[in-house]
C-alpha cells in the first residue's frame, strides 16, 4: 500500500515543526507515546475497583473494557498485516522522526497504537461516562504523538482511532451479555465477592407488601396511616381532626348517665 501524497505532506510539516521543538519536548513525546497506554490500564484497574460497588452489569461492563480493547488491537494488526504499507520514516525522503524507526515488516496503516487508546477510551467511556473529558482527548493526543515523533503518517493514526472508537465499544456492549449473567453467579462465593463485590439487594419501595407480615408499609404522614393524638386529647382521639371510632362500650355507657339500662 502506498500513502497518499496529502498524508506525505502533512506528515513533512508535522515532523519539520517537531524537529524544531526543544529537546526537553523530544524526549517528553517520546515517553509519552508509550506511557498513555500505561495510564490506559491504571484507568481499567480504577474501572473495575469502582464497579465492585454497582450491579452486575456495570462490573460486566467494566470487565469487558479491556478485552474489547484488545479486539479493537487485533482488527489493527491484521488489517496491518494485510495492507503492508511502509514506514514513513523509511518511505519519505528527508523524513526528520524524533523516535527510532521501526524496523522493516514492522507495517504503517492503521496505527495500532492510535487504535488502543482509541478502544480503550472508548471502551472505557462505555463503562464510566464521566470520564470522557478525560480519556477521549488523552487517545487523540497519543494518536497524533505517533506523527510527531515520525513514526506514522497522519491517515494511519485517523484510521487506528476510528477503528478504536469503533471496535471497542461494539464488542463491549457485546461481551456485556456474557459477562454480567457471570458476575451475578460469581458474586454468590466468597472469592466472587472479593473480587466483584457482593450482590446488590434491591430495596423494596413503599407500600410493597412485607414478605414475614402481608401488609403494606405506610409510610408515616400518608393517608391512611396511624397518627398519634395531641397532648391531651380524649382517649381514642386521632391527630389530625379525625374522629375515634365509637365502640359497643361507648354507646353503652352515654344511655342513661353510665348506669345500667334496667
């Protein structure tokens, strides 16, 4: 496969404007290349730590992150494999890369490393929506690392991170459906809970019936409910207004003044 000539041109500029950068800069993007993707699997470890405390699924979920990820990686590298297109810091004359080339077989398109930070965003935004800030321009900034360092050409990290964004969270919305039936049955042993947590036990709501007594639960306050009468009121009176129920008793005793009826 052979790049096409914009992609040539703009990975010239890229390359030229980093090779101008400071050496500090150089060696900054050259450990950063590398170090997102380590970021990446500290961020599935804090997943999977944070769904010990939800459901099923949301540990499925974050159980899933990685091996979608690396579904995402695999559709790369054969894809790579497949296409065979050289190393621009090979294949460009003059190429200015800050980072070693790779060596020769090593193939160009798609990034594989733009496509794992990609997956792993993605897969990871799947699990923990709140992270999207975060992981989704952290994978854009690794991808376009790839270019600055001259070891991609810019249409090999765009076509890695679509194939990431893409792959990754398909397969774990996939995976999902295997995973959260396991992690309810794994969550009933005692290893299982270490792991995964324990079981969620849902709460029933108000006015359900109670399971050891028949009768709804009425919360204080609803109509209906028991209240207690004020300080000093008559015996059998309720809060509120309302009347006591009147009694056999009662009747009884307000003929005749409280004696016997004759």
């Amino acid at each position: 496969m052979r790049a096409p000539d914009f992609s040539a041109d703009l990975y010239r500029d890229i390359t030229g404007f980093a090779h101008g950068t400071p050496s500090w800069v150089h060696s900054l993007a050259e450990v950063g290349t590398d170090a997102g993707l380590l970021l990446f699997a500290v961020l599935f470890v804090a997943g999977w730590w944070r769904a010990r405390g939800g459901d099923a699924r949301a540990m499925g979920l974050a159980l899933s992150a990685p091996l979608a990820m690396v579904a995402a990686y695999l559709v790369s590298e054969v894809s790579k494999s497949y296409l065979r297109e050289e190393r621009p810091c090979r294949a460009v004359a003059g190429a200015m890369n800050i980072a070693a080339c790779p060596s020769p077989g090593d193939w160009s398109f798609p990034s594989n490393h733009a496509t794992i930070a990609a997956g792993s965003a993605a897969a990871i935004v799947v699990a923990w929506r709140a992270m999207a800030p975060l992981v989704l321009p952290l994978a854009a900034l690794m991808a376009f690392s790839r270019v600055f360092v001259g070891v991609h050409y810019p249409h090999d990290v765009a076509m890695g991170f679509v194939v990431g964004v893409v792959v990754a969270p398909v397969m774990a919305l996939v995976l999902v459906r295997v995973a959260e039936p396991l992690v309810e049955v794994l969550r009933g042993v005692p290893a299982g809970v270490v792991l995964l947590g324990a079981r969620r036990v849902p709460v029933p709501p108000v006015g359900v019936p109670e399971a050891a007594t028949g009768r709804p639960v009425v919360p204080a306050g609803a109509v209906g409910a028991p209240q207690a009468a004020p300080a000093g009121a008559p015996a059998g009176a309720v809060a509120g207004g309302g009347e006591a129920a009147v009694t056999m008793p009662d009747v009884m005793g307000g003929v005749g003044g409280g004696r016997p009826l004759r």
